[in-house]
C-alpha cells in the first residue's frame, strides 16, 4: 500500500478503476508488486528464491484486490472517505483492507493444505 500510494503520487498515469477507487494508478499498482517480491525475497521466507518471488506476487494481487473490493463495497454503501486520518485516504480502515484479504487468502491455503483442522 505504502509503495503504491508513494509511486503513483509521483509517477501519475493512468487510473485502474477510477468509479472504483479514482486515485489508483498502474505505474501505483506495479510499484506495490515490485517492493513486495523485493521484500519477499530480502525476508527470504523459503530457500527457493522463485518461491518467495511468486509469495510477493501473490500477496500483493491478492492485497490489491481485496483493497478494491472493499472501496467498491464502501463505496456502494455511502462511505467512502470515511475518515481523515491520512491525507489523501479513505479512513483508518482503508489500512487494514489488504491485510484482510491477504490474511483470509493465507488461512484458506493453510486450511487447504492441511494445517488446520
């Protein structure tokens, strides 16, 4: 989210879904998955580097999706803009929207693949 915010402020370019969510950008969205393989693979969460490259790529598509899923929803809903709590964001929660979808894809993977009973 961070990187996203920070290149697509300075990088501009076109909107992905502006009735969705007007301020995010591609030059944003491919930012955020080019830091979060870089940071997965600095973490070095598995020996094999081409794991940790498709971890990266996977949260951050999923962290993405689930944050327009919940702009679109709030947005239908009426609120929006919410809070003021960052300038140039939504609200307190619009912090959090990735991490949810990324936490709920990651428990159904565990479950799947046999970590949870």
């Amino acid at each position: 989210d961070i990187s996203a915010y920070i290149f697509g402020s300075f990088l501009k370019g076109p909107k992905i879904f502006p009735k969705i969510s007007p301020n995010k950008t591609f030059s944003g969205s491919l930012s955020a998955v080019f830091f979060s393989i870089i940071i997965s693979v600095s973490l070095q969460l598995s020996e094999a580097i081409y794991i940790n490259i498709i971890l990266g790529l996977s949260i951050s598509i999923i962290g993405q999706l689930g944050d327009l899923l919940a702009s679109m929803f709030k947005r239908k809903q009426g609120f929006k803009d919410s809070g003021h709590f960052i300038p140039g964001h939504g609200g307190f929660l619009d912090r959090f929207d990735s991490m949810f979808a990324v936490s709920f894809a990651t428990y159904l993977y565990l479950l799947c693949a046999g970590y949870y009973g």
